[in-house]
C-alpha cells in the first residue's frame, strides 16, 4: 500500500502547491476556483458512482478467453483485432494488462499483445464512457480517439521491424 | 478556442456543466444488463459480492477525484490565459507538442487527474494538439499506471519496450490531431 500511499503524497502536494499560487494571486482567485473544483466534484460523482461500481458487473460477463483469443500467433487481421480487443476490454488496469500477459503466455505474439495493451490504453470504452467524456467536451474526446486510431498499428509495425520485444 | 478570458486576478467565469448525458445512460444499461446476467449466473451471493468489492473501490477514489477536480480547477484559475495560448495553442509548433506530452508524462495520479487537468488547459487556450499530446503522453508514458500495473504483470522487459516504442506516439498523434483540426474546424483558428 506504500506505492499508493505515495500517490496520495504526490497528488495532494500538487493541489496544495497550485492552490497555494492560487492563494498568491488573491482570495477571490481561490475562492472562485474552490468552488468551480467542489462543483466539478458534485456533478462527477454520480457518474463515476455508476461506472466504478457498475464495471464489476460488465467485467464479470465479458468473456475474457474471446479477447486472449484474438491475440494468438494466427491471427492474421492482429491489427484490428488488437484494436476492437483493446477497446473492448473492460475492468481497469488488472484486466487490460492480465489479458496481455495470458496471451503472451498463451503463445500470442509480442507485437500483437503490444498493440493490444496500446489500443486498450487509448480506446478502453470503459475509460471514455467514466472518465474522458463526462471531464472533456464531446468533440474533443471522438476527436482525440479518431486520431489515435493509426497508433496501435504504428506501434506494432515498430516492434516486428526492430524485433521487440 | 474560448473566448472568455479574465483580467488579472480576476476569477473567470464558472464552466457551463452537461446535465446527464447518453454516456451515463449507456453505461446504466450496460451495467443493469450484466449485473442481471450475473444474478442469473451466480445468483444474489454474486451480485453482492461484486457490489461490496466496487462500493469499498469507489469509497478509496473518492478523495483522489476530488483532488483531481481542484487541481484542475486551480489550473484553470492561474494559468495566465496568453502565455498558454503562446506555448500551447494552434501556433506553438513542435514545441507546444513536445510540451504537451512532457507534461502528460510527469503528471501525477491517474484518469481523476488527468482529465480534469487537460479540460482546463483546453478552457485556458490550449489547442486540440497539444491536448491529444498530453493525453496520449499520460495514457501510454505516464509513469503511474506503468510501475503500479504494468511492471509487475507484464514484465519489465515487455513494459520498457512498450514505453520506449511509445515515445514518438504523443507528439505524432497531436501533430496528426492539429493537421486534421485546421482543416476540419478553420473557423476556430485565426
């Protein structure tokens, strides 16, 4: 629990260093933005109330095999299956990287699993439904996932041209 | 780009919130479709299990987001609105990229921080760019979730290649995401 621990340091530090420069350009400028910071909180909780508490169920039905699946050393169309597996996979971070490491284990090739573990980071749905689209404008967030749709494949071109890892 | 802009010292204006939208609508779905299919499997012992689990998660996220939040909005409030739209904006070239996605690397905390923090740099003058960079940057170099989960699940050969391969991806996505924004939205950049 130390590593979390130290999270919480560092993360508590930087609101308290930021609020401290707020402080300096005046009461009314840490006023103002207290206030825009505990409304942003209010209007997020429900939201992340509903996914956090909700995703436990969509991870317990997704059939997780399906993905690993996808990620064997024949699956020729590795790109977009990596893609849709990356962005279909559910759960945080245990989930998306465990689904990596069984494929790997299982036989799946490096570059797939690397493209996999990339467009998960990028395209998790469950990342954008909790947490990107209630923070950002809509048009940024499609933006922003159009735009990184060649990276997976980027990534994985990379690895099989410099045979890592 | 918004226009809004405030006097030195002076707090802007609040944001205008989205009340519940489609996203929240679709994931309650989701959510009431796989807890009944749940229930179905495992009966209500599953169902109850997995809620107690998630509710205990949710209540240890609570102050993080809340952190989150004020970093953001303290970011928002003192981040002078020029020099961000110099360093930051449609015309900061390379720079601006490689500032952006510095910045995604080193910020601490996870999704509770990262969002609320590249919203503000959106509502501060930052372009569409240099916050594809930074997001892109936190979600594949950010150092957090790589030593908390990746290290020791993946291994620490497959993460250091995976980051090292990673390394031109922000800056490439953002200046793909500017080259596309100038020629979809021109009307947004002078």
């Amino acid at each position: 629990m130390s590593a979390a621990l130290l999270i919480d340091l560092i993360l508590w530090g930087s609101v308290a260093a930021v609020g401290f420069i707020a402080y300096r350009n005046g009461p009314k400028v840490l006023k103002a933005s207290l206030r825009e910071g505990s409304m942003d909180f209010v209007n997020i909780v429900p939201r992340i109330a509903l996914g956090v508490i909700g995703s436990g169920y969509i991870a317990a039905v997704m059939p997780q095999e399906i993905i690993t699946g996808w990620l064997g050393p024949n699956s020729g169309w590795f790109g977009v299956l990596a893609a849709i597996a990356g962005a279909a996979t559910p759960g945080g971070p245990v989930v998306g990287f465990s689904i990596g490491a069984v494929a790997l284990k299982a036989g799946g090739g490096p570059p797939q699993v690397l493209a996999y573990v990339i467009a998960w980071a990028l395209f998790a749905f469950q990342r954008l439904l909790l947490w990107e689209i209630p923070f950002m404008p809509a048009r940024f967030v499609w933006f922003r996932a159009a735009v990184s749709l060649p990276f997976p494949f980027l990534a994985a071109a990379i690895a099989m041209a410099i045979g890592r890892p | 780009m918004q226009a809004s802009d405030a006097a030195e010292g002076e707090p802007r204006p609040g944001r205008i919130r989205k009340p519940v939208g489609w996203s929240m609508i679709t994931i309650g779905v989701l959510v009431a479709v796989s807890a009944t299919l749940v229930w179905h499997r495992d009966g209500f012992g599953g169902v109850l299990d997995i809620l107690t689990h998630d509710v205990t998660l949710f209540g240890r996220m609570l102050p993080r987001v809340l952190a989150g939040c004020l970093l953001g909005a303290f970011i928002a409030e003192i981040l002078p609105h020029e020099k961000v739209s110099r360093s930051l904006g449609p015309n900061s070239g390379l720079k601006g990229l490689l500032i952006g996605a510095a910045f995604g690397a080193i910020l601490p905390g996870g999704p509770f921080t990262a969002y609320p923090v590249a919203s503000a740099l959106l509502t501060v003058g930052a372009d569409f760019g240099a916050t594809i960079a930074m997001v892109v940057s936190w979600t594949l170099i950010g150092y957090g979730r790589a030593v908390a989960w990746e290290l020791p699940i993946m291994g620490t050969d497959f993460t250091l290649w995976r980051i090292v391969i990673s390394l031109p991806l922000p800056v490439l996505a953002g200046a793909f995401g500017r080259f596309v924004y100038v020629r979809m939205y021109p009307k947004d950049v002078e």
